[in-house]
C-alpha cells in the first residue's frame, strides 16, 4: 500500500476534523428518515411510526481480516455489508449507518479514502446513509466499528426465536465459498512470503475469493419474502457458520431439527476448491463463515412459493424434540455441534 | 488488576457467547421503547412517532486512556456518559446503547466484568437500556465503542447551527476540571514508576480526579430547560474543551462572539490545582477537554431564567461579525483559536 511513489498525506497533516470533512463529504443522503446527518454532535432520524432495528459489528485488523490480500476498498465494503446482513436477518431493510475506525499511523490519508470508498459504494449499492462516526488513532492496527439502523419489512421483523415444530428450514445462496477463498488468500500469503516475486493466479478462484473479498447481504431475499407473501417464523444471518446459525434458531426456538446432508447448497466452484485442498465440503459448509446468506424457517404451507427458486434450499425441518441432527448422505443421523469461528 | 491472587478465568474458557450472555444477564430493560434487547441479530426499538438521536464514540487504549490509573469500571461509566453527553447536546435523552469491545488476551473475565459494571451502574444512573454490541479479540489494548441512541426533548432536537445574533453564550457547570485530573494522575503515575512503594494521597485533588475519573452528563439541565421551558438556540457538549466548541457553535451559526474572561467558570479546587502545577486557568479551562459540561445560547429574552442558576454562566454573547473573541479581564480583545485535544 506504501509501495506507491506518488506522496502520501500524514493523518497528523490534515487533523480528525478535516478528515472526518474530507471523507464524508461524497456521501449522499438518499432516506426520507435521515433528518440530520454528520456533521453535529448526534443525527436525527425520523421513522414516523416504524419501529427501528439496531446492530452493531466490530472488527479488528488481524483478528477479522489480513490487509496483506484483503484490499481497503473491499473491507470498508464488507464492514458495511456484515452489519447491513444482520438487519436482514431480522427481516429489515437498512437505513442509516455510523462507521468508527481506529488506525495507527501506518495508515496514510489515502488508505482511509480507500476504505471510505468501499462504505461509500455499498452505501449506494443498498440505499443506506452514512450519519456519523468516530475517528481516532490507534496503537496497532485497524479497529472498524459498524452500526446499522433500519426498519422491519411491513410484515414485522423476525426474530431467532419462533419457529414450530414442522416448518421447514430454509437457506439462501450457497455455501462455504467466504471460507474457501479465505484458504486460498492464506496460501497465496504464504506462495508470496517464500518469493515476493510471485504472481498469484486467482482466475481459477474467483468465485470464492469474491465470496471473501466481496459478500454481498440478502436485501433481494426480503424484498422476495415480501412480493411473495413470506413472513419467515424465524431467522439468522450465516456469519459464524450453519451449524453455529442452526443451533441458535432451535435453542432460542426450543425446539429441534433435522438437516439432509445432501440438501445442503454448495457451488461448483466451491466443490473443486475442495477437492483441491483435500477439504471435506459439507464440513465446509457447516462451519465456514461469513458466507452472510439467511438461514431462515418458514410454515411448510409456504414450500411452493420457495421450492422452485434456485436460489433457496428447503435443507431440513424443525422438530418437537430439542435434537438438532444431520442426516448423511448415507442415512446416517448425526447430531450438529457448534463448529462456527470463535473470535477468542 | 492481575496482582489479586484468586484464580483469574482466560477469555478463552468461557467463549465469546458465554462472554456475552455473562456480562449482559444483568442488565434490566428501563424503556418502553426497547422492544428486543441482547440475544438476536439486531435488537428493535419502537419510538412510536418521536425522531430517534444517534451518536457513537470510540475510545481507544493509549490514546484516550491509561489502565494504569484508569480503573476499569470507571472507564465504563465514562465511555458511556461521553455519549449520553452527545445527546444532550442535541437537547435530548438517552434511551438505548450498544456497547462494542475489543480486549487483547492480557484481559481476563473479571476485568471485563469490571468494565461491564460500570457499564451498568452508567444506565442505572440515566436509565438507559443497554441493547446490544460486539465482543472480540484485539491485537493489543481494549478498544471500546458506543453506539447511544434516544429522543429529542419535547421542545425538539437542538443543533449546533441557529444562534442568533446577540443570543446568549451559557455554559453549564465548571471547566477544565477533567484535565487538571488528568495531570495529577499522569503526576502520580511517574511518581509510581519511580518509586513503586508510593502510596498516592489523592485526597487533595478529589474534585479535579473526580472530574476525570467519573464525569456526569448533564440530563440535569435538559431537565431545566424543559422546567424553564428554554429551548436553546444551539448547543454543542464540551468533550474537546470551551475554544473547540466555541468554534463550532459559531462557525455552524455563521456567526461570531464575544466571551468574557472573567465569565468563565472554574472550581475553587480547579484553581488551586492550577495554581499548584503552574498552570493559567484560563487557558486550561478553554483547551482542557472531557469535562462533558453543555454549551448553548439562548435568546436574550430568556437571561432572568438562567442568571440566577448558580450552576450556569453567561460567559457572552453572539455577534453578527464572525470575530470570535475573547476579551481578557485586562480588557483586551483576541480571538479565541482552536486549542482542543487532537486525537491524531
């Protein structure tokens, strides 16, 4: 990112006041509910009657991401889209963020721009205004804080919990691909720590690098649920991997499921990928993150409205019983424990 | 913090959902308007018709504190009275917050659960429910981010912009307090790291410490106002210090003032305190920051309300000329420049 000839500007030069101006001035407002936006202690929104749904997502530099293959531009977006997926997950729609970060002073005025770029863009990609934030210096590293506002669709939101016994689980997308670039991001890490004059060849990967680089959140699966009447009985965004996403909608549910094996939705792209690292997918599939698809349950008198939508997989059913089971590709049943990312 | 000798339990022994459902579990929900709290993707908050306020903070270790001095559960209070500040400076009341953290493996569960008190003793204090956040590791330090969020007071949201010419400046409290704190603990610290058998005698300094260490959002005079029914033409708190925030209200009014030396509220144990470290009062009351004291203006017509509020100060007025002045109690007039804590 320093490797650039052209000169770079010191934070110290242009002071937290002339950034925070510099890096939000681009950012249009485009919600009716954004009454007052940057630039005050504190925005003012007005959601008339709606109620409002709130989230909030930290990440952290070598915690969360690896700025050696994971460009700004690309995290800023990605930052924005992980919070923006969690109001998905409640059968929102997003409105307003606030973004904070901390950077130590490796960081030049130009890459902050870089990442603003990313919040910007997916800012204009899903409708939603940036109305504040922090900037701060750090003593190592990225810190990104996002928080997210928006509204229930007009069916209401949608929690973890509420799911009976019979409706049918259901998951968007595929799976596992976030996982899987992330692997071959590593291994390029290292191909490129051994000799600093190797190239990566990423054509072959770039389904899945762009799962990783590039999530989007499900915005288009809400705007479904709605032409088609779906009020899902419960929801979850994957963040954290399926199995990790299953267990809480049937703890908070308290209820359980069966999933089938051979239900699970994994690309090609993924599947080859696999193959490649020797990687069982469906294990993939389960415990990968960041994959920021919904996984989602709805009354099984709803099954045709989704079963023919190739981008929905009716994978399993909730049960009376609190067992949360897999059943194989064999026949076999096995019961689903967390296997999802663990940030300690 | 890790001298105790009890047993201390890692991070890593309880998990980031155990962490989290720990150090929330204890958390009473105060508002009607927090309808989903901690536990799902997004929390949901119903305002009925009433605009929502939202600000965000980030506090970073090493650059806003030092644990060395800081005890934890006041560095929760604080980072939470900082942002309930912001919302008063909109002329409104807390609500909800999320609170965001990121503590490097150094940190084990009682410290957090330190912090978390002083989370909880902050919302206590000015009924706030906490609604959500994010726990994760961090490189180095703790990193702390607050998202507040609340309700404009009945006369509406008041915005750094709209003094009038000839309005009244008024600040609330006493200033420079908070920085005096500062240097007596900073003072001590080196006394310490010299001689690690000292004992600091702090009682001299309770009220600058005090200051510092556990500041008070000023709700107080949000109640005023609606008592007096005041409703301030601008306000802004006073987080950076008096010159900073001077700047701003005339600058987003675009207008100047006049701002009388002797009108400037400083504590007799500020004073002494200065006179001590060789410092000139003034000058820490308009550069020191953190005192989360309000600065507003009011109409002229309204000075009998205020002036004999022995908890608020006519420091000067508003001028059409875009001058922002100060005149010394020499009588001599020059401009106010920004003096402000600079975070980078």
């Amino acid at each position: 990112m320093e490797k650039n000839t052209k000169k770079l500007t010191n934070l110290d030069q242009i002071g937290e006041f002339g950034l925070i101006e510099l890096i939000t001035k681009d950012f249009e407002i485009v919600n009716d509910s954004t009454e007052l936006s940057v630039g005050d202690d504190a925005a003012i929104l007005d959601y008339k009657r709606d109620k409002s749904i709130v989230t909030t997502d930290m990440l952290v530099e070598g915690v969360h991401f690896d700025l050696s293959y994971f460009p700004l531009k690309h995290l800023g977006y990605k930052s924005v889209v992980a919070s923006i997926s969690d109001i998905c997950a409640m059968n929102g729609i997003t409105k307003q963020i606030t973004v904070s970060i901390a950077v130590s002073n490796r960081f030049k005025l130009e890459s902050i721009q870089e990442l603003y770029s990313g919040i910007k863009l997916a800012c204009k990609r899903y409708n939603v205004d940036l109305i504040g934030g922090d900037t701060t210096s750090s003593l190592k590293g990225l810190v990104i804080s996002v928080t997210a506002i928006g509204i229930p669709a007009k069916s209401g939101h949608v929690t973890r919990g509420g799911s009976k016994h019979n409706d049918l689980v259901v998951v968007s997308g595929s799976l596992g691909g976030a996982y899987l670039g992330l692997q071959v991001l590593e291994r390029e890490k290292q191909v490129f720590l051994v000799n600093p004059n190797s190239k990566p060849d990423l054509s072959n990967y770039k389904h899945v690098v762009e799962r990783q680089l590039k999530p989007e959140a499900r915005n288009d699966v809400i705007d479904f649920f709605i032409e088609n009447k779906i009020k899902p009985t419960s929801m979850i965004d994957i963040s954290d991997g399926l199995s990790s996403e299953i267990l809480h909608l049937c703890k908070n549910s308290g209820l359980g499921c069966r999933i089938y094996e051979e239900k699970i939705p994994i690309a090609q792209e993924s599947l080859d990928t696999c193959e490649e690292f020797k990687l069982e997918a469906s294990t993939i599939a389960f415990s990968g993150g960041e994959d920021y698809e919904l996984l989602f349950t709805i009354d099984s008198k709803d099954l045709e409205k989704v079963e023919n939508d190739p981008d929905l997989s009716v994978i399993g059913h909730m049960t009376k019983e609190s067992d949360v089971n897999l059943i194989t590709k064999g026949g076999k049943t096995t019961p689903i424990s967390s296997m999802g990312w663990k940030s300690f």
